[in-house]
C-alpha cells in the first residue's frame, strides 16, 4: 500500500520531534568548563587511601597533561561523593561530617596556608597564627571556614579539633607547613564535611581524616604552578566513577600523562 501524504507529515513531524528531543537533552556544559588548570587525584576504589596525582592545563580547548604524575593519600576511610561543583550524587558512598573519607567531585581550589610569612605561590596566600582555627563542629556559625580565634572570639572556635598551626598545638606536627584549601561543602551544609585541604602527608602509607597528601616536594611544585587566574579546579574520582562522567564532565583521558 501507497503511504498517504498524511502519514508521511506525521512521520516527518515525528522525525523533526526526536530530532529536536535530542538536541534538547545534550549536556550542558559543566561549571568548572572555564577552568584551564586541573588537578586530578584518581584512586582504584571507593576505600581506597592511596591514590595518583595529575596536572593537566587546557590548551586549544583541549586538557594537556603536564609533568610527571604524583603518589598521594587520601582518606583512611577511602572516598565519598562531596559537595562540590557537580550535580549531587549518591552512586557510592556519600561525604559525612568525620567519616574519614575524602570529598569525591570536582572542586574550585582555594587559598593557599603555611607556616611561614610567605611562599612561592601565584595563589591567595595566608599565613597562619597560633589562634587560626578551621571550623568543625557541624552547625557551628564558622562550620568549614579557618577563623581567627582572636577576631571571631574564643568561644566561636570552642569544640573544633582543627588548630591550622599544628606544629605548635599538635607536638610539632608538620603537616599543614603548606597546603591549600580544597573547597567541598562551600555552603557548609551541616554534617557534610569540613576543612578539607591538600597538605604534607605524615608518610606514604598514612591515611588522612579526609584530605588530599602529599610530599613537601610535589605541594611546592604544585602550589608554584597553580594561578589564580585559570581558575583551578581539584577532581578526586575512583577510576570507575571517572569512566562513567569523563565524557559529560569533560575531563582529560586517564591514558594522557600517565
């Protein structure tokens, strides 16, 4: 039988909708799309404490590796998904508030800290104080934010477990003698983790309670590279989690650079 010249309009108007349905549902393009420094950290699960770091820089609209890749430790506890610049998610493990795990996702990357009065970074730079304190108890009007105890008052920083100056409160510790802030719950949503950094870890082996580690070595090299003006982003992603968002989140292939 002949198709009549009604059927042949539906089936063209079907077409035109499919058509149109598709080109509606392509992805939109990720918030960090104007970043062109990233750092990746991918790890080989979800309890993993040991990971890989990467740089990349985006050229031509392309993410180029640079330099070599870096040994880090994370989490003692593996990874959870975070509050961060991707759409919530709850395929794995979820960040809590002391759950020993580091935020998964993407991350603007903050102010640089050390002990010293300076440091070789292109990046904001704050120098802490005895009285520097990150916020941690959920709920809390500074939750997630480093305060001065001077400043905010003594009582603001009561029940916080995070003196940024640990060499002098924690029996010489070292390992925020540089570091950065990595920015996850920037809406400090109560419970959802706080003070995440990127620091000096104790030794290869040793987990945080939810940062990024690494050697004294790497943290210069990275903090000179870093400019605030190509607006730096952190990624932590287990491999599998990787393979299945590099493509709408338009992250480089894990087979660059390694």
């Amino acid at each position: 039988m002949i198709p009549t010249l009604t059927f042949l309009r539906r089936v063209a108007a079907l077409a035109i909708v499919t058509v149109s349905a598709h080109v509606l549902a392509a992805p939109a393009a990720p918030p960090w799309q104007g970043a062109r420094q990233m750092v990746l950290v991918t790890i080989d699960g979800w309890d993993a404490d040991q990971g890989t770091l990467r740089r990349f820089a985006r050229e031509g609209g392309q993410w180029v590796a640079v330099g070599a890749s870096w040994p880090v430790v994370i989490g003692k506890r593996g990874a959870a998904w975070g509050l961060g610049l991707q759409p919530p998610r709850a395929d794995g493990p979820v960040k809590r508030e002391g759950d020993n795990r580091s935020p998964a996702g993407v991350f603007r990357i903050g102010t640089a800290f050390g002990y010293a009065k300076t440091l070789a970074t292109a990046m904001p730079y704050r120098a802490l104080g005895a009285t520097d304190w990150c916020m941690d108890v959920s709920g809390a009007r500074y939750y997630n934010r480093i305060v001065d105890a001077q400043v905010v008052g003594a009582d603001a920083v009561k029940g916080s477990s995070e003196p940024m100056r640990r060499d002098i409160h924690v029996h010489g510790d070292q390992r925020y003698r540089m570091g950065f802030v990595i920015d996850s719950n920037p809406g400090a949503k109560p419970g959802a983790g706080s003070c995440i950094f990127g620091h000096l870890w104790a030794s290869p082996t040793t987990g945080t309670a939810g940062c990024t580690a690494m050697t004294p070595e790497s943290m210069r090299s990275l903090l000179g590279w870093l400019r605030p003006e190509d607006h730096p982003v952190f990624v932590l992603l287990p491999k599998q989690a990787y393979a299945a968002v590099r493509d709408d989140w338009q992250l480089p292939p894990l087979e660059v650079g390694r």
